[in-house]
C-alpha cells in the first residue's frame, strides 16, 4: 500500500473503534477481539502495567551492554488494541507501537505472555538504537538534491557505504560521484543488484545482533530453546551462499525476494547475523562487537572473517571469500581519490 499520512491512518482507527463500539464490523483494524473479551484484554494491561518497572529495568541494562556510546535516543512503545499488521509496526523513525492483542492469552487460566512482550520491546528498541549509533549508511540531510541522482543511479546502500568508506565526514556529492565513476567493479556484477545485497548484509547484521540482544531476556530454558533455534545454521548459512551467487548474473529483485524470504518469520538471515554477532562477543569482544554497530556491515562481516573457523556451523570459504569481495570493492571505491592521479 501506498504511504499514508499518520494523522488519516489515526482519523480512520478513532471512526472504526467508535463503529465496533455501535455494533458494527470492522474489517481492518480487529478491534472485534476487544469487543468480545474485553476482560482479558484489561487484565493483560494491567498485568504489564503492573510489571512495567521490572521489565523497563531489565530492558534498559541489557541495551546498555550492548550498544555503543553513541546510541543515544529517547523512544517511547505505545501498546495499542488493534491494528492492521500483527506484531510490531514504528509510528516513526523512534517510537513503536506493539499490538496488546498479540499478547492477550487465548484462555482465562492463561498468564499474559510478559517474556515475549520484554523481548520484542528489547528488540525494537536495539534497532532504534542501532540507527542512532550510526550503524546504517549514511545519509545526508532529507531534501539534498544532489544525493537523490546518487542513490538512483548507483542504490542508496551503496552510495552510504562508499560515503562511510572514504572517511569523509560531511557529504560532498561531486567527491562521491567521481570516487563511484571511477569504480571498476567486476563486470558480472549489476550495480542495483550489489546495492540490495549490500543492503541484506546491513539488514543480517541489525536483525541478528537484535535477536542476539533479546536472548537473554527470554527467560528460564533459554539456552534450550536458542539451541533447538540454531540446529538449521549450516543450511542457513547455505541459504547466504545462495543468496549471495545471484551477485553474479542476478537482479536488485531476485536478491530483494530472497531477502524477504530469509528474514520472514525468524527466518535463515536472523540465524546468520546472531551467530556472527555471538562468534565477535564471544571471541575478538564486546568492544569490537560495539564498534561494528556504528562501523556498519562491512565492519561487521570482516570482523567476524578475523575470527571464524571453518567447520560446521560456521560460513564457508566460498561464501565467505564473494562477501570480502564486496567489501574489497566498497572500500576501494571509497579510498578511490580520482583527482590524485
């Protein structure tokens, strides 16, 4: 669906809980579901009120274990009945609205599910963070004319890493242009299709070390329940090899349908990026795995190549060997100074 306003979205939600509240359907927002068990649905509010304190404390703690220095923000989690979407939608760049409805237990002998709700608000709030840590590409500021012919032509996400790249500080678009005019990629390698790759590797490394933030906060059995997660790694880490061997002949599409596919539901990417940002803690440290999240994706996979073994449960040479190929180029792009010779 097209982009919508806040202000219309939030004028049709008050007009569709005022009809449910007359009686009639509502076939967007679900908002029948309170109608029909609105004692569960206060009884969970109240529980998660009730805990609000603890679980802020705990959430706080671990974000501030595992963000860098310079993540700071301020975010605020609305829980909201209904909704178009199940799970988590962002209101904005910062704020996040959960739905109630997901944590409303299905029976009244049932406790609300305050584990879940811990860890995706813990989840959410890393990505927020992450961001404001600088751990995305770069962008100039919204309505700068001469980034928008850039992230056309070449793709946002390798526009941004290449501007990170070069270790200018401010964007100069003439500078980033000649550094990207002057690139000489290998020539199997479509431009838009290595911009939505770079934009995956991003994406696995917020979404893992995010689910690997939230790990700790799942409860008793957690240790069980990652490992019974974990069991696919080396068919997932496969799902990467193949992913990444559409760089070669492949288009921006089929690398994007792929993408959706392995992030769909904790899929296959989540398990790679947790398992590169386990193996960085674990063995090079927690400092090393905290400047990845402001140095962005490159950072993140070369970091992880320090340290890995080959074996099972680990990426293989090949795939390993395509994604320093990226990363190779990215930085070579970025250091490209076309004015020096």
């Amino acid at each position: 669906m097209p982009p919508r306003r806040p202000d219309e979205v939030a004028a049709e939600f008050i007009a569709a809980l005022h009809a449910v509240c007359g009686g009639e359907d509502d076939p967007r927002f679900g908002l029948l579901g309170a109608r029909e068990q609105r004692s569960r649905y206060r009884e969970t509010l109240r529980t998660f009120r009730r805990s609000e304190r603890r679980a802020r404390s705990e959430i706080e703690d671990r974000l501030g274990e595992m963000l860098p220095p310079g993540a700071d923000f301020r975010s605020t989690v609305h829980l909201v009945v209904g909704g178009d979407a199940s799970r988590v939608t962002i209101s904005d760049r910062d704020d996040i609205a959960i739905r109630l409805d997901d944590f409303v237990p299905g029976r009244d002998d049932e406790e609300p599910d305050l584990t879940g709700l811990v860890e995706i608000v813990a989840h959410e709030l890393f990505l927020t963070g992450f961001r404001a840590a600088g751990g995305v590409p770069p962008r100039p500021a919204p309505g700068d004319r001469d980034w928008e012919p850039l992230a056309d032509r070449w793709g946002p996400s390798t526009v941004g890493e290449v501007w990170r790249a070069s270790g200018l500080t401010s964007w100069r678009a003439p500078a980033i242009e000649a550094r990207l005019d002057a690139w000489t990629r290998p020539a199997m390698w479509d431009v838009h299709a290595i911009d939505r790759y770079v934009a995956l590797l991003s994406r696995v490394q917020s979404e893992g070390t995010a689910v690997y933030v939230e790990t700790p906060l799942s409860g008793r059995g957690r240790e069980a329940r990652t490992a019974a997660w974990m069991e696919s790694i080396d068919d997932d880490f496969a799902f990467l090899a193949g992913v990444t061997m559409r760089l070669y002949g492949g288009t921006a599409a089929e690398i994007d349908e792929l993408a959706a596919e392995g992030f769909r539901e904790g899929g296959p990417l989540h398990r790679v990026g947790w398992r590169i940002a386990e193996r960085i803690d674990k063995y090079a440290g927690r400092s090393v795995l905290l400047d990845t999240m402001q140095d962005g994706p490159l950072a993140f996979f070369d970091s992880y190549f320090a340290t890995h073994p080959y074996g099972p449960g680990q990426m293989g040479s090949a795939t390993e060997e395509d994604i320093r190929k990226v990363i190779r180029e990215i930085r070579a792009a970025g250091r490209l100074d076309p004015e020096a010779g």
